[in-house]
C-alpha cells in the first residue's frame, strides 16, 4: 500500500512516527516503552511480563477488565500487548469510523490502570497457563537457552514460573511508575492520517498523562560468549532433533552490511531453491529450516535452526558446513546474489499489502536504535548488495570464534559433540 512516513515529536516531548497510508480502511496504533525484562533483577524476571497484562484491565473509567474490553472490542477492534526483553508494545487496531474512541481508549488504558488485587491474582494466573502452554514450543525453549547459555539476557519459561511467585502488585504498580513515562516512549499511528495530525497530538496530550520522566533507558551492553560445549536438552518424548547454531561478532553492523547478511540468509536457507534447505530438501534430510540476524548494541548476531531426525542429522551438518564455509570464502556468482534480491523485493511488496505489516516493517530498528528504516528505496538497496559485501558481512559473523550450537530431543551429548565437531572448521577459516 502507498504510504508516507514522518518521524514527529510532539510538544509534550513524546517521539513517534506518523503513516500516512491514503487507501486505508482502518488506523493501527502502536505505543511502545522501553520497560523490558532488562531493566529488573532476576528474581523479579515476570514483573514486566504481569504488569502488561495487567495494565490493559480496569482503569479510572471502566472498573472492571471485562467492561473495557467489551467496549473497545463492540464494532470489532482489536486491542493488545506485548513483553520482551526490552520493550513492552501496547497495540490496537480499528474500523476508520471510530478511531477516536479507540484510539482514546488505548491512551487512557495506559494512563490511568488501576491495578486492582483481583486482577493481578487472575493475571498471574493466565501468565502461568501462558507459560506452561509455551513449554510444548521446543524452538522457544531452546532459543532462550541458548541466549542464556552465551550470556545474553534471557531466562527459559520454566524459570520463569518459578520467579512469578516472588512478584507482588507493588512491584508492578512500582515497575509501571517508573517505566511509563513520556520520554521512555515511542508511538507509531498508521492510517488514513491527512488532517487528523493535530487531532492526534492533540489526543495523545490530553489522555497520555503520564509523566514526563527523564531519558529513554538505554539498552543493555550485552557481550555473548562462546559456549566451551554443545547445549543440549533432553526431550525423551521428542523424537526429532531441534537444533539452533548462533555466532556473533562484536562489532556493530551498518545499515549497508545487514542489506547484505539479509541477501546470505536468503541464498543459504529462505527459498526451496536456496543453499542449504533446498538442497537439503531435494535429498529428503529436512522439511523446514531458518536463519536471520540478532542485532545487539553493540554487536551482531546470526542463527540457523531447524529440525531433524538423527538419522539424518550427520549429513545435514556437513552439508551446512560446507555451505557456510563456501559463502564466506567467496564461492558465490552473481546469479545467486540476484535471485536473494529479486525474492526479498518481491517479499517486501508483498508485506505492505496491510497497515499493521507496513508497521511492522519500521518499528524494529525505530524501537530498537531510533532509527528510520528507508523501505522507500528498499529496491535500489537490494540491487546494491554485491557478492563482495555479502562475502565480507558474512565472514566478520564468523571471525572472532564466538558461537554455540544447542539441540532438543531424545539426544545425547556425545551425539551433538560429533555434530558441533563437524562444524568447527567454519570458524577457523
């Protein structure tokens, strides 16, 4: 869909980005604090994660969490949030005829909660189903092992639920005072938004009354570590073998070298014709596989993962190695390079057929560093990748020695040695 994009500050001090999309149906809005799981001591891990849901229940107009819901839900929109390790994302989206009210509703969710007792008792107890029910998602689990094993911030769901019984409603009401401030946030409005701008500052500064607070948090120093043996996970029940393969560099990639790490993520695994899993696939030895980058502040990381059986395993990974180890010794034509780009071309336009995925496309980097994504010449940046900055970017991921392998199953460690064995060479040459 044609839009227009405009980063705004308000009078109020609050930063966000306006979408101008004139065909639009519906307005999408996004409100994001940097009030992640970062910024609280282990102990207290499920504090955000609470307090998000939480906060979207009663407030000062509408006692009860049902009574609210029921009325931004009425003419059928949608209204949620989100918790990582950084950010917390307040969402909702709806019919163009009424996104006043909605977008009122949002703000003043926002502003005014009143964290009742009640509340948080059946909170915590949809956060602890939310949990268990995430322990059947293998590719979860070991991904945030894996994290964790290698230094970086995270902790697994089931350590997770074992920190739940040591928040208390104070520490959530303390965590939203000092997190839910004016100047922590950042907002993304996406619609039909012609003449509506000063409405919608306007509105943000009549029911966003929360403080104005002082800076944005920074984002944590995070430095991974190579893992000094495989992670595995054992699964008796899981047939199959999960695995995910991440390495890092320490240095911070420009905008031009993650155009280029994208192109060898694309060639290698996201096409049933690409390096790896196409080949994979013409032999039989897998059925899906991934790959993609972990921007971190200061530093870059980049993850395969899959799942396979045992038995074919073994050829699996040699069949990754010599595929990794070709991409970055330069063993790529310039065919290869253009068929990556024409496909994420062609992948981009497809993903701005709605609002929310042309949202989606820019909140990451402006929640994460500030930063605008230029999508307007997102094709003449694809063109731009040459095989030499493809070779260039992907080899600096493998340089400094700083990886792990992690796998779930009904595995041995002894197994998953023999297959971290088959890959080292990779980070040697």
């Amino acid at each position: 869909m044609k839009h227009t994009i405009t980063e705004v500050k308000f009078k109020s001090g609050l930063k966000g980005l306006f979408v101008d999309v004139p065909d639009a149906d519906v307005l999408y809005t996004e409100i994001n604090f940097r009030a992640g799981e970062y910024l609280l001591e282990r102990g207290k891990w499920e504090t955000a994660h609470l307090m998000e849901h939480v906060l979207l229940g009663a407030n000062k107009r509408y006692p009860k969490a049902r009574e609210f819901q029921a009325e931004i839900e009425k003419n059928g929109a949608y209204c949620n949030a989100s918790t990582g390790v950084y950010d917390i994302t307040y969402e909702s989206e709806c019919a163009d005829f009424e996104w006043k009210r909605v977008l009122e509703l949002l703000l003043v969710a926002i502003a005014e909660p009143l964290f009742l007792e009640e509340e948080f008792v059946s909170e915590a107890g949809n956060v602890r189903e939310e949990l268990v029910g995430r322990s059947n998602n293998h590719f979860r689990h070991l991904n945030i092992a894996l994290r964790e094993q290698m230094g970086l911030i995270a902790m697994t769901d089931q350590k997770r639920l074992e920190a739940m019984k040591e928040v208390t409603l104070k520490d959530v009401a303390d965590h939203y005072r000092n997190t839910h401030t004016i100047n922590n946030a950042r907002f993304v409005v996406a619609g039909k938004l012609k003449g509506r701008e000063q409405q919608i500052e306007e509105m943000f500064t009549k029911f966003l009354t929360v403080p104005t607070g002082g800076p944005r948090f920074e984002l944590p120093v995070e430095v991974p570590r190579k893992l000094a043996k495989p992670l595995v996970v054992r699964r008796t029940h899981v047939p199959n073998m999960y695995f995910y393969l991440d390495t890092y560099t320490k240095k911070h990639l420009k905008n031009e070298d993650r155009d280029a790490l994208l192109v060898a993520s694309t060639l290698l695994t996201e096409t049933l014709y690409s390096r790896i899993f196409g080949l994979a696939r013409e032999r039989g030895l897998v059925y899906a596989m991934g790959s993609g980058q972990s921007p971190l502040k200061k530093g870059h990381g980049w993850w395969l993962g899959a799942q396979v059986s045992l038995a074919n395993a073994p050829a699996l990974f040699k069949m990754i190695r010599d595929e990794l180890a070709s991409v970055h010794s330069g063993i790529l034509a310039e065919h290869e390079i253009k068929a990556a780009t024409q496909y994420l071309i062609g992948r981009y336009q497809r993903s701005g057929q709605t609002v929310s995925g042309i949202v989606n496309g820019y909140t990451p980097s402006y929640y994460f560093e500030d930063q605008l994504e230029d999508f307007a010449h997102f094709t003449e940046r694809m063109n731009a990748v040459t095989v030499e900055d493809v070779t260039r970017v992907f080899k600096s991921m493998f340089t400094e020695n700083i990886w792990g392998l992690a796998s779930l199953g009904n595995i041995k460690l002894s197994f998953v040695r023999e297959l971290s064995e088959t890959l080292k060479p990779v980070w040697s040459k």
